[in-house]
C-alpha cells in the first residue's frame, strides 16, 4: 500500500479516506505477511506465484487481491508502466528472472540480480496497490531460495524503496544494490530480522525526498 492511486482503491471496508485504508489494511497485511513467512518457504518465483503472494497478504482488504491491475498508477512523481502494456512487461520481466535467476555462489552477483529484478518488476507495477509488500516478500524468498537471507533489521527502508524507484526510472540498479548488500548474508549466518519485524517502519514522505536526492546525485 502507500502507492499513488487515482482514487482510494475498491476495498472491503468501503473505505474512502487513503490515510485511514492504510493504517487498517496495513495491519491486516502484516498479519499475513508474519503467517507467510511462518509456513513453508516460496521454492517457484513465476508470474502466477507473485499473483498468489499478492492474494494472501491483501485479501483481507481488497476483493481484487492477486488480479493484474488494468488501472493506470503512479509513484514518486512517476507513471507507472501504461495498464495496456502490464501483461506484456509483467511476461518479459518473469522471463529474465526465469533466464538469470540469483547466484547461490557469489554474493554480490545475487543482490545484482535481485536488484535488477525488482527494479524492473517496481515499474511494471502490476498490482493497482500493495506492490512493495508483495515485492518485498517475493525477493526476500528468492534470495533464501539461492540459499541467502536477509536481515531487514539492518537495512534502511526509505532508502531501500526510494532505491527501487531510482532503478525502475533510470535503469541504474546499483543504488539498491547497495542498499541490499550489506544484509545479504550466507543462510547459515543470518541474524534475528525477519522482513514481518519490519513491516510498517517506512515513511512515504522520507521514501519520496531520498528518490529525489538520488535522482540528483545519479545527475551529478
């Protein structure tokens, strides 16, 4: 949640008010998010699965849970990718996942590869909200399925979303790689900081003025 939508999204509360739908479905996703990360890991990472990751984390808020969006969204200031060509990217994006997926060998070459992903995936945007939740679930389980983990305690989560945005805008992936790399860790390493204990510490606004100051930096 938190992305810019023409209107409050169709909800099952009949919420009208943004503020008041965030601060409501936010807890109803953390609730499941905490569940999916206490049952088995996600071991696929296809199109129909982030579809599924949506379901489950949304479902209690919105009825179109899991569905691709045919709304047009923005972000950061940003139009997202066109709801006409979302299929089509959506398709291409899962299709270079498929092709480099993370290594399970070299640390910095799997955060490249996850950082290139998830920018990309950022743009496409396929849900019309609840994109950074799912996302965030879905490359963390990518990143322990090529035998990695995160620990989200130590990462800066304005700067990993601000980040994001920087990679889907200029196609420079490297500002979250740099994010991600310092809590990318060997499995067998990795401390308490479970993405669920972090769920909700991000601030929009400060999100919104790191994407600008890097924007800036990146034009320097």
């Amino acid at each position: 949640m938190g992305e810019e939508n023409a209107g409050v999204p169709d909800n099952w509360f009949g919420i009208t008010d943004a503020v008041e739908l965030e601060d409501i479905g936010g807890e109803l996703a953390a609730r499941r998010l905490f569940e999916l990360e206490n049952s088995a890991p996600l071991t696929s990472f296809t199109r129909d699965d982030l579809c599924r990751v949506h379901a489950y984390l949304m479902q209690d808020v919105y009825p179109w849970a899991g569905r691709i969006r045919t709304t047009e969204v923005g972000a950061m200031g940003m139009a997202m990718c066109r709801a006409q060509y979302v299929d089509r990217e959506l398709d291409r994006v899962f299709r270079d996942i498929g092709r480099r997926p993370p290594s399970p060998t070299d640390v910095d070459a799997a955060v490249a590869a996850v950082a290139e992903h998830w920018s990309e995936l950022t743009m496409v945007h396929p849900f019309q909200d609840g994109n950074s939740r799912t996302q965030r679930y879905f490359f963390d389980q990518m990143l322990q399925s090529a035998g990695w983990a995160v620990d989200w305690t130590v990462i800066n989560a304005d700067r990993v979303h601000a980040a994001r945005y920087v990679g889907a805008a200029t196609v420079d992936y490297s500002f979250l790689a740099r994010e991600l790399r310092p809590a990318v860790v060997p499995a067998d390493q990795a401390a308490s900081g479970a993405l669920s204990v972090t769920e909700g510490v991000r601030d929009n606004r400060s999100a919104a003025e790191i994407f600008h100051q890097m924007m800036a930096s990146k034009h320097r």
